[in-house]
C-alpha cells in the first residue's frame, strides 16, 4: 500500500455508529513501512477531527503513537491538541501526564493551562480537562 492508501484506508474506519474499526492489515502495514513515525501525525489529526468517535481506551491507534513516546510524539500530540482539543486527545494529554518522569511534562501543564484560559474552547472541553487532576 502506498501512504496515501493508508492514511485513506485509517480515514475509513470510522464509522457510521461513532466507534473507530481498526483494520489490523493497515496497521501491519504502518509497522513494517520504513518509517513508521511518520504515520504519528496523520493519527492524531485523525483523533482531532472526529471529536464524536469513540476511538477506544486506549484502543489500537493510540498504542501505535505511544509507542513513539519520547521520541516525538508528545510534541504532535501537543501541537494536535492546540489546533483541535477533543476528549480524546486530552485524555491522550492526561497519560502522558501521568508520566512524571516525561522531560515534557511541564509542557502539558502549560498546554493544559492555555486550553483552560482560551475562549474559543468550548464548555465541555474545558469540563474534560478538569474531570482529571492535573
């Protein structure tokens, strides 16, 4: 599969119902392409897109970027939660945060901080972050 197809055939896992379908062929092919960190940010967009999925706890998309933790990943996670907060991706946020031993975890206080102040996040973001102890 070509990255377009893959990053296409992620796309169609949503669906109708509001629960993401993991199609475990695609991530076998994310995991054996040549780079598969490349595929973190169009995850993550992904997530931030479609606020109303139900993507999973943790489910299979974010066991793939966290195993990036580290090594980039918390930065596009950050960067994705600045330009679309969902629930989801907060909660993405929160274990990382739970990390204390992450070197970025001053960043997701201060991430938390400007989501929490900024009027053009809604309510009931602004209620999902304070649903965790930060």
């Amino acid at each position: 599969m070509t990255r377009e197809e893959i990053i296409k055939a992620l796309e169609e896992g949503i669906t109708s119902w509001g629960m993401y379908q993991v199609n475990y062929d695609v991530m076998d092919e994310i995991n054996v392409s040549e780079d598969p960190f490349s595929y973190v940010k169009p995850i993550l967009e992904l997530i931030g897109a479609h606020p109303d999925i139900d993507f999973g706890a943790p489910g299979e998309l974010v066991h793939f970027v966290e195993k990036f933790d580290n090594m980039g990943y918390e930065e596009l996670l950050i960067e994705s939660v600045r330009k679309s907060p969902t629930a989801h991706n907060i909660w993405m946020v929160h274990r990382c945060f739970n990390d204390e031993n992450n070197p970025m975890h001053d960043e997701f206080v201060k991430l938390i901080q400007e989501l929490k102040e900024n009027s053009e996040v809604s309510e009931a973001i602004k209620n999902e972050i304070d649903s965790y102890t930060w």
